[in-house]
C-alpha cells in the first residue's frame, strides 16, 4: 500500500456536476445584464444628474414630507401585518379551531383582491377613508396574505417535538409560541416582512385612489408632469435606495440563521393547543378580519355592479383581449428567461448562477415603477424606436415577475434530477429522448405553475402598464384605473370582478405551492 | 466472454478518483465491489454506464469496446442496465410504464412486464401505481425490473438496499440475487457494507481511494486480506503480536499455524485471527486465559477473556452459544485455542 499513492476522496455530487455548454453561460450572463438595466438608471441618475443637481431636488420639505409619510407606513403597517399574518397561521395551524381547515384557505383569499381593487371598494364605500390611518388599514387587510402563507407553511414544518419539550419543561402555551415557536420562525417572519414592505414602498393605485402620498405616488405624479425628467429620477432614486437598504436589513438580520430539524425520525404531527372558551372570540375575530379584507370590497363591487348596465362598455371586450395578448406573452417571454436561470442554478450551481438569481432578486425588490422608468430612459436614448411598444411592457413584466416563474421552475427542475435521464439513458434512450421523454414531462407542470403565476401578476400590474404601454392600450388595470380614478365607480366595476376572478387561480396556485414545500 | 477493465483511470475536476482499475467479471456471474465512501465505487459503475468516460484505460464488453482512448460507445447503445440507489424511478410514470420505457417491441411488452414482475416478485396489483405510493423495498423493485426488462447483458447495482432498513435490506437482497440468478444477467453491485459485499457476490472487489487492492472470491478475501487495513475494512479482525518460527508463529495466545505471510519478511510482525476462529473452553486443551465477564446478547453470550501478555495483558471477546454460557464464570481460568491458522502482517 505505501507503494501506491493515495487518490484523494471525491464526493459524488462532484462528479455530477459538469460544467455548463458555454452558450448557457453567455446567456445567462446576458440575462443577468439585463436584469440589472433598472439597478443600473439609478446609479446612473446619481452619477450623471451629479450631486450638486440632486441633492436639491432630494432634500427639500415636499421629500421630506413623503419620506416622513412612507416611513410611517411601513413601520406602522408592516409589524401590523406580520401579527395577523402569523397570528391567523399559528391559529390554522395549531389549535383545535372549529373548521381550520376551510379557514386555512379562507384567509389566503384576500390575496386575490388586488390592493387598488381593495382600496377602491373601501373608499367607494366609505368616502371618508384617507392619510396614513386609510392606507394602514387597506395595506393590512390586502396584505397580511402574504405574511400568513409562509407563515403556515414555516408552523407546519416546525417539528413539535420541541413544544413537547418546552411544555414538559414547565412553559405555557404563550410561553412555548413566545420561546420555541416565534424564535423557529425568524426566517419567515423577516422575509415576510421584506415582502409587506416592499409592496408598500412600490404600490401605487391603492394609495393614490385614498390620496395618500408616497414615493411611489410621488414619482407617479412627477412622470406625468414633468415626464422621465431628475425630478421624477431624483425621488425614484431614493425609492429604490429604500427598497436597498430593506433587503440589506433583512440579509443581515437572517445571518447566518438555519432552523433544522435535529435528529432522526419522521417528525410527528402537533398536538393541537385547545381553544375551548377562546374558539368565540378568536371566530369572530377572524369573521371580522375576512369581512374587512375581502366582504366589504367584494360588496363594493357587487353594489356598483347593480347600479346598472355596467358590462354595457364598448371598451370591456377589448380591454380583456388585449389583456390576455399581452399577459400571456409576457408570461411565455418570461418563462424563456427564467428557464436557463433555472437550469443553470439547479444543474450547475456556481458563482455565476448565484449572481445571476441575486441580480433578478434585486431588480424584482425594485417597485414596478423604477422599473418603467428604467425602461423608458433606456429605450428613449439607445433605442427610441422600442419606446411604448408591446415590447417594452413586456421586458418589464420579465423584470417584474421572473421570481415568480423561477420558483416554480426550480422547484420543477430540482424534480427531475440528472439520474433521472441517466436511468433513461441505461434503458436505451439517447441524452435527447432522455431529456424530451423523462426531464420535459416532469417539467410542464411547473412550467404551467410558473407561467400562470406571472400571466395573473402581469393581469394586475398598473404603474408599468401605465407608463409603457403604446398609446391606446387598454388592460383591465388600466382600464378599472381610469374609470375608479376618475370617480366612475360603477364603470370600473366589472373590470374589478375580471381582475379578482384572473386572482383566484394565482392564490390557488400559491396556496398549494406553500402547502408542498412544507411537505418535503 | 465478460466485461472487462484494463488500467482504467479516472480524475473528476483534477482530483484522481479511480487509479489503474483491471477487473474481469465472468458472463452471468455477480461481482460485488465494497468500498467506504468516497473511495470511487459510483464513479467506476458510472464509467462501465457510459454517464462519464475514463481518462485512460480499456472498458469492453464480449469482446467489443465500450471505451478506449477517443472510443466511446454512448451510454444508449451498451445495453447495460443500471439501478440507482434511490431508485431513479420515473415520477410521472406509472410502475407499467417505468418498467416498460425500455421496451420497444409493442407486441411482446405484456409478456415481458409480467415475466420481470415475476422475477422480481412485484405483485401486479401495483403495475397503476405511482412510484410515489409505493414502499421503498417496492421502489426498488420495481427500480430492478425496469433494468431487466430489455434484457440487458449486464446489470450495475449501485448501492440499491442502502436506503431500506434492516430487515427489508436482507429480504430485498435475497429476492434481487434470485431475479438475477433467473435472468442470468452479469451483475456487478458497489456497496459499503462488507457483510453484503460478502454475500452477494462470487467474486468480491475491495476499493480503498481509487484503487482495486484485491478481488477474489469472498472466502479469499475474508480470510485471506492483502494487507491489514483490508482485513479491518471486510470484519471484526484481531490482531495480537507475534515471533515467526518457521511455519508457526509464538505469540500469547500460543503457537499459531501460519496460513498465509504478508508480512514481506519484515522483522515486527502482527498475525490476523477472526473471531470465528477462537475457540474457548473450560477444558484442558488450549492457552490458559483468565475470563472476566460473561454478558448474554440474545442467542448469544459475549464472554470477555484476559490473556496475560508481556507488555500488556490482551483482551479478547468471544462469542459462545447461550447453551454453552454456564462452561464460564467470571474469575475462573479458562483455555483458548485458535483454529485454521493465521495470516501474518508487518507490524
């Protein structure tokens, strides 16, 4: 033996490994390129409008007062958020609650109500909803969703072996939720929050139909005065600063945190906490909750919707077709993009793929409206004949939306191991009817999923739509925009139905996909 | 005619994975080749596969080259079936259309599902099943099926019972060496369990980081290891010092008959016993040894012996039926003698 030299250990996922075709490579650089174009409008504001031009236009009392108003909501209705959302998750998830299961869906539900849709139904309701207190209240009920779904999914994958353990140790039941639930739950309840905050910062319908400012409504209003100009670059700088300084926050806050499950062993389901004299009031609280986050919008619409011929519109049939023309090809052209991402990270993963997926997670933290105007700098200085072209909203939706296909795709990807198509291979198939019989058939689902996910995102997008769509272009969004906006409120109507009903197969969709990651 | 391995090697990312591999299996015989992990055994079934392709060396199959220098025969085209760890089933296809993706004669496809089903003894209840409501030990199975169905020459195990438990390991063993040995397929396993290795195969293969160091049938490699980490790796081995004399060796457990010298004439010299090679007794025949604990495990008794040694006593374990445990009690003067002789190691 000491004849021979030893040969080192190699572990088998090396040997799996190969490195990527170089035309994946380039396009995957190429992507990550252009997904750093809305990153790159705001440096360049910074360098080319120049510090002594900017910092007037950022520091002067009308910045002030929406950076005061901003800041406001976002720490007044983020936190808010994250109590019900996690609250209502914990309550499905572990108590002995009359009927949890029809209200683990239930309250997910209000997800497919986009916020403006909300916003409208509660102001056309209740005209005398505005200022901060308004947008916390509609911020909260559209939005507690989000926090609630990964929630859920985070709770059930807690293994209650741990409860056991405090409960035998002597703690109560707030106790055991207060040191062993809450502290297994940071990593969902800070990306949680990351999520809420940066749809406050980003949305603009829902707080422009109440009258109240902020950045995004603030750029908004500069575009349309003062067009792509620094005064709208200014304030959309310090937005997406914003948006920056969130997703550092919540990286540094995650650390270097991972909760695992320690030990062998299935892990055993929950012992259920029982309500007993609680189930009253937690039922009616939760009726209440329901009924303010989708009972009263819904009523809304429903109460427009009676007040007469609404679906009459000339502009109804078109608005839907051109919607389905440009949500569904902005969906195809996303899943294109997304899928070499995909690929790349699940089959090859190295620095370049983790750059690739942080460049796209960046630039979809940006608000759509950054985004648009990313679009509308470039396209008017390098390429002016693509400005309010089809083509440009849909590069937007790309930017937008390609986390959405990504999940899904890698989710699929990840389903479909190379061993699959190498079992293919040994039965006689070639590396391309492997891939085309085995890896494609696995995929399409997701693929579905995915291209589902951001056709129905697309479906509700407004700032983007609004600032890049060719002149003429009728979208439900937009449409409902100009009508609600414009105090027709019966007329926006039946654009609010059309827009929740694209909603519900997009929260069905996510609902099941949060149920599947807690079951692995 | 057989698969045979000349000087194969193999680097993966400029790390040498397998060095200088020979290996000749004999048609419709199985080979089993045990290893730790990391030492290149998946890596050496992924070449003979066709998934990678060695560096240099020869792979060929009855006379035809699989690999050679730029020669490769692509992995569709060797008729060499493979069975995965985990099983590697289809997740969008039912068990029928798993064990039937390499079947290409529409016509004689029914008959051949239901003769591998047999083989293999899966119950055709579970042919509209989904891999994913089906146990493990049916996975692999079903796993085992697939490759068998298109009547492949050879067949490539790789680590297939690691992921069941105990009893079903031993039971799907069995039910696997019995689907093999009716379809007469050559069969080669990688495993990192010795006991497996030992049982499955006619011909078993030792791979320690890369490298062959002994193949043989497994009562030679047990009983005769090429050196003494190998000895280890393949069971309990006990090794006590000892003085050659000729063709005996002293050491205390007595005079020992050599069986085999590995020691390469060197002058500090270990022998090798097997502990089915003590045999204890309260009689007079034997190396006197004090015991010092009797402890029963079931069907068997652990009895702990202290042998009085010149640096150090030596201590023993040996197990006894439990019939037999009442011979001993602790404190009192046994004898020991060691059966078949011993092999002999440096030092």
């Amino acid at each position: 033996m000491a004849m021979t030299p030893a040969l080192q250990r190699v572990g088998r996922a090396e040997g799996r490994s190969r490195r990527p075709s170089l035309a994946l490579i380039v396009l995957g650089g190429a992507i990550a390129l252009i997904t750093l174009v809305p990153v790159g409008y705001v440096l360049s504001i910074a360098v080319e409008v120049g510090g002594s031009q900017l910092l007037p236009l950022v520091f002067r009392p009308k910045v002030g007062e929406l950076l005061v108003n901003t800041m406001l909501l976002v720490a007044v209705a983020t936190p808010l958020c994250l109590a019900v959302g996690i609250g209502a998750a914990w309550l499905v998830e572990r108590t002995d609650l009359p009927g949890r299961r029809l209200w683990a869906v239930l309250l997910a539900a209000p997800l497919a109500i986009p916020a403006f849709v909300s916003s409208y139904g509660w102001v056309s309701a209740i005209s005398g909803i505005q200022g901060l207190g308004g947008a916390v209240m509609i911020a909260v009920f559209a939005y507690y969703p989000l926090v609630y779904l990964p929630a859920a999914a985070a709770i059930r994958g807690l293994d209650p072996a741990l409860e056991e353990s405090a409960r035998s140790l002597g703690c109560s039941t707030w106790a055991v939720f207060i040191r062993v639930v809450l502290p297994q739950l940071r990593l969902a309840i800070l990306g949680g929050g990351l999520i809420v905050a940066l749809h406050l910062l980003a949305e603009y319908g829902a707080f422009a139909m109440i009258r109240f400012d902020t950045f995004t409504t603030a750029v908004m209003v500069q575009y349309q005065a003062t067009f792509a100009g620094p005064a709208a670059g200014a304030l959309g700088a310090v937005l997406a600063s914003l948006c920056l300084v969130l997703l550092i926050l919540e990286a540094s806050a995650r650390g270097r945190a991972r909760y695992a499950r320690v030990g062998s062993g299935a892990p055993r389901s929950a012992t259920l906490v029982r309500m007993k004299l609680w189930n009253l009031p937690v039922l009616l609280g939760l009726i209440a909750l329901l009924g303010a986050a989708a009972g009263v919008p819904l009523a809304s619409v429903a109460r427009w919707l009676g007040t007469g011929d609404t679906w009459a519109q000339a502009e109804l049939g078109s608005a839907v077709v051109q919607t389905a023309l440009l949500v569904s090809a902005g969906a195809l052209l996303t899943i294109l993009i997304a899928l070499p991402v995909a690929w790349l990270s699940v089959r090859h993963p190295s620095r370049l793929t983790k750059a690739i997926e942080g460049a796209t997670y960046v630039t979809s933290s940006l608000p759509g409206i950054i985004v648009a105007l990313a679009l509308v700098t470039l396209t008017i200085r390098l390429i002016p004949s693509l400005y309010q072209t089809p083509f440009t909203v849909l590069l937007a939706y790309v930017l937008i939306f390609i986390p959405r296909a990504l999940v899904s795709l890698r989710a699929g990807i990840a389903q479909a191991p190379v061993g699959l198509e190498e079992a293919a291979r040994a039965l006689g198939r070639s590396p391309i009817q492997a891939r085309m019989r085995v890896t494609v058939p696995i995929l399409v689902p997701s693929i579905a999923a995915g291209a589902a996910l951001v056709a129905l995102g697309a479906a509700n997008e407004l700032t983007a739509t609004l600032l890049l769509a060719p002149n003429g272009t009728r979208t439900l969004a937009t449409q409902f925009w100009s009508a609600s906006s414009s105090l027709h409120y019966a007329d926006a109507a039946p654009y609010a139905v059309l827009l929740i009903a694209l909603s519900v197969p997009a929260v069905a969709i996510m609902f099941l996909q949060s149920r599947k990651v807690a079951r692995r | 005619m057989a698969l045979i391995l000349e000087a194969v090697s193999k680097s993966l990312g400029g790390t040498p994975v397998l060095g200088d591999i020979s290996l000749r299996v004999g048609a419709g015989t199985r080979t089993a080749i045990v290893g730790s992990s990391g030492s290149g055994k998946s890596t050496l079934l992924r070449l003979i596969a066709g998934f990678d392709h060695p560096d240099s060396g020869q792979i060929s199959l009855d006379g035809q080259t699989l690999a050679a220098h730029s020669e490769r025969m692509p992995a569709h085209r060797r008729g060499i079936g493979y069975v995965a760890q985990d099983g590697a089933l289809f997740p969008h296809l039912t068990v029928r259309q798993n064990i039937a993706f390499g079947l290409h004669d529409r016509s004689a496809k029914l008959d051949r599902i239901r003769h591998v089903c047999d083989l293999v003894g899966l119950d055709e209840a579970m042919l509209g099943r989904f891999p994913d409501e089906l146990s493990g030990g049916q996975q692999q199975r079903v796993a085992l099926a697939r490759a068998l169905a298109p009547s492949p020459k050879v067949i490539l195990l790789d680590e297939p019972f690691s992921a069941l438990d105990t009893n079903l390991r031993a039971q799907t063993r069995r039910a696997v060496v019995q689907a093999l040995d009716g379809a007469n397929v050559t069969t080669i396993l990688v495993t990192h369990d010795q006991d497996e290795a030992l049982t499955f195969g006619h011909q078993v293969g030792v791979l320690e980081r890369g490298r062959l160091v002994q193949a043989g049938s497994p009562e030679e490699v047990y009983d005769h290891p090429v050196d003494a980490e190998t000895a280890e790796f393949l069971g309990t081995a006990i090794f006590v010092p000892v003085t050659v004399n000729g063709e005996y060796a002293d050491s205390v457990l007595g005079r020992l008959r050599v069986r085999h010298d590995e020691s390469g004439g060197r002058a500090l010299v270990k022998a090798m016993i097997r502990p089915d090679q003590l045999h204890v007794s309260a009689g007079p025949d034997g190396t006197p040894v004090e015991v010092g604990s009797v402890s029963s495990s079931g069907a068997q008794t652990e009895v702990l012996l202290r042998v009085a040694g010149r640096p150090a006593p030596v201590e023993l374990s040996v197990l006894i039926p439990r019939h037999r445990a009442h011979e001993f009690r602790p404190g009192m003067t046994a004898t020991i003698e060691v059966q078949d002789g011993v092999v002999l190691y440096p030092r």
